[in-house]
C-alpha cells in the first residue's frame, strides 16, 4: 500500500513484532492444531465475515503473553483513532466517476512489479505502478465503516485496520479513476473486506502472488475478484486454507523467467537469508565453506540485521541487493541455498539446481515439510544435508 502513513504503521508493526517474538516469529501451533483452527469456523456468509475468520485465525498464531498483552492493548486504544475515522474525519467529495479508459493501481512493493501477469498488463491500458496515495473518506466510507463496527462492536483493532484500508482505496480510486486494483494482500485480514469495497465501488480488486505460500494461519478465507497464482499447488494449498475456491488464475508471470534476460556465467553458491539470527549466521558459513566453492550470501531486505551479517561474513561474500538484481543473481549461481525463500521456485522455474537448507534449522524445515511447501512437498529440490553427506562432510 503506497501510503505514507500506512507504510510507517507497517513498518512499526515489524519491529514490534521482532521484539516480541524474536526473529523467527515461529508459529506456536503445531499444523494439526492450525487445521483445527481452521475447521472449526462456519462457511463465511459474506466478505466481511470472511475478513472476519481470517483475523481470528491470525489472532491464533502466535500465543506468547508478550504479545497478547500487547494485542489487548492496541485493541484498546485503537477506539481513538476509529471514532476518528466513523465519525470525526472531514468527509471529503462524494464518490468520483471512474474513468474511461481502463486504469489498474499496483499497491505492492516496486520490488516485485516484475511478477505482475502479463494477461493484466495487457487488459489494462493503463498502469499506475508506483504512485503515492493518501487517507480519505466521504459519508459512504463512514457508514460503510459503521456497519463492520456495529457487527463486531468489541473488536476494534480489527475494525481500524479495515477502516484505514478502506479509506486508502477510496483516495486511490478518486483520485485516478480506478478500475481495477492490484494488490499484494492474501496475507491482510482486511483483504475480503476491501473486495466488498471494491464491488461496491464497481472496480474489480484483484490479487496477483509475490512471495512463497504454505500452510498456516494466515492465509484464510480471503476472496478476491481474482487471485493470481503461480502453479496448481499453490491454489490447491490456499482452497485447504479456505480461501475462496473459484477466484484463482494459473499463470507464472514472465518477470520469473529469466533464461534470455542475460548471459552472466554460472559460478558458485548463493545463500538466499531470510530472518537468521547471529548464531545461526554462524553455522550457514561454516556450512557453505564446507561445501569447498566460491560462495555468496544475499541479505533479505527486510529482515536481514546487517550489523550482525558483516560481524559474520566478510564483505567479498556478501552479496548487494541495491547493486545485483535478484535476476542476476539466480543466473551468476550454480547453486541456490535457502530454508524456504521465493528465490528456490525462481530458481526451479529457471532451471537451477536447488538446495534446502535443513541442517541449521531442521525444526523449521520439518514444519515447512508439514505445511506443504512446494520445494519440498514436490521433491523439487534437494536438501543440505544429504549434499554434505555426498561430500563426506560430517552433519
């Protein structure tokens, strides 16, 4: 979501949720408690409960008293701010008309602009990919918002983050005369609320995948108008979550295509990290070394500490996002490395060899297995330690 204010929460909401869960952020249900979870919810009988099931699932998640403690509170003193945006916010102009030709707003990161469908691209005339947007309501936002909060009275951090979503979309289709949106958000409980938005508004809100999917609680329930994936399991998996099953497209963008984009040599190891700590930073370089090749490790955007990968790794293998493309980077590799990153699909579809790393975090990995992660799931790709173990190096 391309708004400032949003963007800061979010990033705010990451750090809060580093503290208080620790860099893993390890899920505390094990994958037969998560099905109960599931399970145990009616049939959704319209989006807003849709939106609804999938917050209380996510709720589930994670059950350390630090961060309930921390929920309850938030569901506190987010009353101020939703009183704000019900009832006190100056309304804007009334609903704008769309426009005529057709328009899409892209509200996923720049990064991943290039796993954009190509069917979309071509349907919408019009792409607006990197533009900033604002928070805005007029009296049908208002009482649009109104009526989640009279169904759900007591749940009003869950009725907030919809209402800012809410008010998001509403600048981003006023203020371009939007047909459609496209959207990064399986993963937002306020993702079905949105749709209910959108179809109001008549503007399509479509989902496009960007990043790897499995089997937990936070992809549940969600309906889009369409929701793009890129292989049959993905969509298979996401109908177990209960996602709503006639929304999904099969269609691996061509941005994950790399084998004409450049004519880099092959050469070596590339370590894709993900959220290591220090300790287990440690153990991946002695793990690469014995390998015996020329290595790389690539820092995570995100959650990667930097501080703590140049205390580790000298800085010949330490790999610069800002200055290699993840494109480059997947063809200059013989080998990719990771405990579930998207980069091992792009590297499986690109036709490289493929590694998982089940030796410096096997509990991980194991789970990952349960959860029906594709690399593992479909024997795509190898695992660390049975390379070792042809190299006679001791696990």
């Amino acid at each position: 979501m391309n708004s400032p204010l949003i963007s800061r929460l979010v990033k705010f909401k990451q750090k809060v949720m580093r503290v208080l869960l620790g860099a893993n952020r390890d899920e505390s249900l094990s994958l037969s408690e998560q099905i109960q979870v599931i399970e145990a919810l009616p049939e959704p009988p319209d989006l807003i409960e849709r939106s609804y099931y999938q917050y209380l699932c996510q709720k589930k998640r994670h059950s350390a008293l630090a961060y309930r403690i921390f929920v309850t509170g938030a569901n506190i003193i987010a009353i101020i701010p939703l009183l704000y945006y019900s009832f006190l916010k100056r309304s804007t102009n009334e609903p704008a008309n769309q426009s005529e030709s057709s328009t899409a707003v892209f509200l996923g990161v720049p990064a991943v602009k290039d796993r954009i469908p190509e069917s979309l691209i071509k349907e919408y005339g019009k792409l607006i990919i990197e533009g900033e947007f604002g928070l805005s309501v007029t009296r049908f936002e208002k009482n649009f918002i109104r009526r989640i909060w009279a169904r759900h009275p007591l749940n009003v951090l869950f009725v907030l983050k919809c209402a800012m979503k809410i008010a998001a979309y509403r600048d981003v289709i006023d203020s371009v005369g939007a047909n459609a949106i496209i959207a990064t958000s399986e993963d937002s409980y306020t993702s079905s609320v949105l749709t209910e938005y959108c179809r109001r508004r008549h503007v399509k809100h479509i989902n496009m995948m960007h990043g790897e999917v499995v089997y937990n609680l936070s992809r549940t329930f969600f309906a889009f108008d369409a929701c793009y994936v890129w292989d049959q399991h993905y969509s298979n998996l996401m109908t177990r979550l209960r996602a709503e099953p006639t929304q999904f497209i099969i269609e691996l963008p061509k941005g994950l295509i790399y084998q004409e984009a450049s004519s880099v040599r092959a050469n070596g190891a590339t370590y894709y990290l993900q959220n290591q700590d220090i300790r287990q930073m440690l153990q991946i370089k002695e793990l690469l070394e014995s390998l015996q090749i020329d290595y790389r490790v690539r820092p995570h955007h995100i959650w990667t500490e930097m501080d703590e990968l140049r205390r580790v790794f000298e800085a010949s293998h330490i790999e610069d996002a800002h200055d290699v493309p993840i494109e480059e980077s997947i063809l200059k590799s013989e080998v990719l490395i990771s405990w579930c990153s998207t980069v091992l699909f792009q590297g499986y579809v690109n036709e490289k060899r493929t590694v998982v790393d089940n030796v410096s975090n096997p509990v991980l990995i194991e789970r990952m297995k349960d959860s029906d992660y594709i690399m593992l799931a479909e024997g795509r790709s190898e695992l660390l330690s049975n390379v070792l173990h042809e190299l006679g190096t001791i696990v």
